[in-house]
C-alpha cells in the first residue's frame, strides 16, 4: 500500500488510533479463533499491524509474531510490545516461502487498490506454509472511495473476495459479517474470511 494520504492519516492519528483500539483486542472472537488455529510455538505475521495490539496478543499466546506496517509511527508502537519484532514495511515486501503458520491480514488489505489483491494474495498464499491458516477482514461494499479523513478504501462483496482468494489457492473455512465504527467515526459494514492454504 503506497498511498500516501492514507499512511500520513495513520502517521497523523497514531495515537488516536492505538486508543480506539485498546479495550478490542483481547475480547476479539475473531483473534482466539485464529490463535487457537495456528501450532503451538508457531511462526505468525501481522501484515498492517498498526500499533501491534493484535500481535502482542499473539506474543502472549507464546506464537513467534512478526508484524509488518508502512507508517513509522505504527511501527514503533508494535516494537514496544514484547515478543513482538515489527517491520517497517509493505505488502509488496512480502516475499517469503513457506515461512509462517498463519498471517492476519485485519482491516489492512482493504488499502490496496483492487488490482493489486490478486498480486497479495498470491504472496501471501505462498509465504504460508502449507495447510496455514489466513485471516482477511474488510469493509464490505462496492467500488472505492476516500473515507471522511481521507484514508483509501476498497470494498469487496463476500462473492468477490471469495473468489479471489480461491483463485489464489484458498480453501475458504469460516466468514463473519458486522459492523462497526473506525477511525472516521462512521458505522460501517465489514466481513471476515478465514481461510486455510
């Protein structure tokens, strides 16, 4: 994800974002699930960790958590967590093989313009060992569009997610729909799918 408005939003609003954060993490259904699908002691990526709560959970979980995100900001909340080793980096720096038992993809993808997903998707299915576990969560909807503090967004229908994620090689598990408020302040749809390699 290179857009630039987006990363200086969350460079911006780092803390804000960490504070919205805070009391979510440890009751997510969503994150135990996950945690309870990867091996004990097992390899995890964060891939757009933001402030690094959900891989401090992971850490705590005993999993050996690497996290990625582009915004410095971000980056040097997620290194403070402990068992957390955090990366300044983007999707396009992916490029592992068979490197980790699951990567948790959780409201980040959904920066990427849609052309590039096939691409991630793929680097993401390949950087997973084989039969790992992947969790992709995104605001549901159509088309593209700038939210009310300028990040970039792209929604996807369950149907079209799906299918990209098995043209990728993924055997969809588990979705699960909501909504919620974000940065912007505004409800909005989201889905989830997991999915194993």
């Amino acid at each position: 994800m290179s857009d630039n408005e987006t990363l200086k939003v969350y460079g911006d609003k780092a803390a804000e974002y960490a504070d919205m954060l805070k009391d979510v993490v440890a009751k997510d259904p969503l994150l135990a699930a996950f945690i309870a699908d990867i091996p004990k002691g097992g390899t995890v990526l964060d891939l757009g960790c933001g402030p690094g709560d959900f891989a401090a959970e992971m850490a705590r979980a005993g999993l050996v958590v690497t996290a990625y995100d582009p915004v410095p900001e971000m980056v040097e909340m997620a290194a403070a967590h402990a068992g957390v080793t955090a990366r300044q980096a983007s999707f396009d720096d992916l490029n592992a093989e068979n490197e980790y038992d699951g990567i948790w993809a959780n409201f980040s993808l959904l920066h990427a313009a849609r052309e590039d997903m096939p691409r991630h998707l793929t680097q993401i299915a390949t950087a997973l060992n084989p039969g790992g576990r992947f969790h992709i969560a995104l605001k549901s909807g159509e088309g593209s569009k700038r939210d009310r503090v300028g990040r970039f967004y792209t929604y996807y229908t369950d149907s079209e997610l799906t299918g990209l994620l098995e043209d990728a090689g993924f055997a969809v598990t588990y979705r699960a729909t909501g909504s919620g408020k974000g940065l912007d302040g505004q409800e909005a749809p989201w889905i989830c799918l997991s999915a194993h390699g």
